[in-house]
C-alpha cells in the first residue's frame, strides 16, 4: 500500500494531535472506548452504533466480557465513510 504526501501528512496531524492533547492532559488519551463513548466519538446512537456491529462493519475487542471499540476502528470507518459530494 503506498501512500501519498497528503495522506502521511495528514496522519501525522493526527498522531500530534494526539500526542499534544496527551502531554497537556498529563495522561495518555484510551485507545479503547465503552459502546457509548464510541457512539458519541462518531456522533451517532448507541443503536446506531450496535447495528453496525451486528452488521460487520465495525469490530470490538471483548475483555473479560467486557466490549470495547478500538479507536483506529472508528477512524478508519470515518475515513471510509468520507465523500467528495453529497
């Protein structure tokens, strides 16, 4: 997979983006989010969101039972979701 300038410059925005919002906070920001943390991270139902799981297009982790949404998860849903025109 090659990527080009604009997308490697704009992944590492995110990854200072991240870095910075860490450093100021003096904690380093979860990479793994509740089911409702998740939906409000994609703006969006915590149904909304549980249908999306139930249709395959997003992933959990499950912990001791527990289920979690991986951050790089949602983003890469965000990123494939993005349209040039409505």
């Amino acid at each position: 997979m090659k990527l080009d300038p604009e997308e490697i410059e704009a992944m590492a925005g995110a990854v200072a983006g991240k870095l910075r919002g860490a450093a100021e906070n003096g904690k380093i920001a979860p990479r793994l989010l509740s089911v409702d943390q998740g939906s409000e991270y994609l703006s969006r139902s915590a149904h909304a969101t549980r249908h999306l799981i139930k249709a395959g297009k997003l992933h959990v982790v499950k912990i001791d039972g527990r289920i979690f949404l991986d951050i790089r998860d949602l983003d890469r849903i965000i990123e494939k979701s993005k349209q040039v025109a409505i």
